[in-house]
C-alpha cells in the first residue's frame, strides 16, 4: 500500500527540503522511491534519516509542487530533521537498505518514532483531488497533455462540490500552474520547465 505524504529530509549542512511523496508500507519498512535526479535523494545519501508526515492540509502538497516550499517545521524528536507543523501525525526513519537503479532506486527504511498530533477529520473528495491533481502536475513532461486535462476536468467536479476555501486555493495554484506550463511549452517546446 502506497501512502502519499510530505517527506522532509535534511543534509549535513542542515539545509531542509519538503517534498510530496508515495510512501509504500512493507510489512515492517516504509519504501521512498525518488526517481533520478531528486534532492531528496541527496539529502538521504548525505543523511539517511527523514520524516514521513501524514497531513490533510493539501495546500502543503499544491505548494511544493508549484514554488511554495517553505512551511513551518520543528526539529524532529529522535533523528536530525524536521516536523511538519500540519502533520496530523508523523513518523521519522532511518535508511537501512538501498535497491540501487538508475532511474529510481528504492530506499527501505526502519521506523524509529511515531507521533500523533491532531485527529483525522474524515475523507474530503476536494482533497483527495487536489493531491490528485498535484500527482499529474508533477509529471506534466511524462504525461500527455490532452490525458492530464482530461482526468484534471474530472477531479475539477469532486472540488467545486465539496472543497472549502483552503482547497480551493490549493487547486488554484495547480492550476495556475499548468496554464504557466501550457504557455511555456507553446513557446519552447522540448524545454525543460520543471527544474
Ligand atoms: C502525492 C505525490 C506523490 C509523489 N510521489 C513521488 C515519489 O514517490 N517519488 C518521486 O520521485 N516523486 C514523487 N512525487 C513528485 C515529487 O514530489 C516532486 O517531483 C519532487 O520535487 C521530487 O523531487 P525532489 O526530491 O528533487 O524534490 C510525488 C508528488 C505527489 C504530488
């Protein structure tokens, strides 16, 4: 089972990074699987610890993906990283297998903490759609197109019925995105717009 959360990690230096990311349970470990190039694989080879927040706040996993990294932390209780402050809840890891691959190795990682902070409040389509939304517009140079509109005007239907204004804003920002990205590709196409 994949569970999509915020991963933040630190290098050395202790400079943080936050990124949304698939996190898949396995028996005992959770799995992170950055694909080539990633910063979060760096800052896990310089310092194999991270940790994995589970949060409802979808303007967290919008705002990475569209230039809005720099949400409230707090130092982590049993590893050198940082919280998330709108983890509902977290757990922080350490590194203790790699599956080497060129393209996405897969890190195996030991549990060593877990914490709650506040209670689930119950599932919200708006928000199910936005980190939806924000799986499509992180693959814009990977999928095609007209196949991202598409699913992007089914998702748009869960999110005028059921989103507050917190998620609104969320799909807003994806949204503005893609039409910077379409606009972008019209004018140089091939160009990387992503990195
Ligand atoms: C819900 C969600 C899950 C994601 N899961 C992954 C993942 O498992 N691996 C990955 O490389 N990128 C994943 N991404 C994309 C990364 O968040 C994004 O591309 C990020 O910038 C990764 O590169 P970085 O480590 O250089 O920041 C996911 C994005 C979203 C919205």
């Amino acid at each position: 089972m994949i569970r999509e959360t915020i991963l933040t990690t630190m290098n050395s230096k202790g400079d943080v990074h936050m990124a949304p990311f698939g996190i898949t349970v396995e028996e005992d470990d959770l799995v992170i699987a950055p694909f080539r190039p990633s910063r979060t694989l760096d800052n896990l080879m310089d310092n194999p610890h991270a940790v994995v927040n589970y949060t409802d706040d979808v303007q967290v996993f919008a705002g990475c993906l569209t230039h809005r990294r720099h949400w409230k932390t707090r130092p982590a209780v049993k590893v050198p990283g940082v919280i998330l402050q709108q983890a509902l809840a977290h757990t922080e890891v350490r590194v203790t297998k790699i599956d080497e691959d060129e393209k996405r190795p897969r890190l195996h990682c030991e549990p060593v903490y877990n914490e709650m902070h506040s209670p689930f409040q119950g599932f919200n389509r708006a928000q199910s759609s936005v980190v939806e939304a924000a799986i499509l517009i992180s693959r814009l140079e990977i999928i095609p197109l007209e196949q991202v509109e598409g699913e992007i005007t089914y998702l748009s239907s869960a999110v005028e019925k059921t989103a507050g204004p917190h998620e609104l804003k969320a799909w807003e920002w994806l949204m503005d995105y893609l039409e910077e990205f379409k606009a972008h590709s019209s004018k140089r196409p091939g160009m990387g717009f992503m990195k």
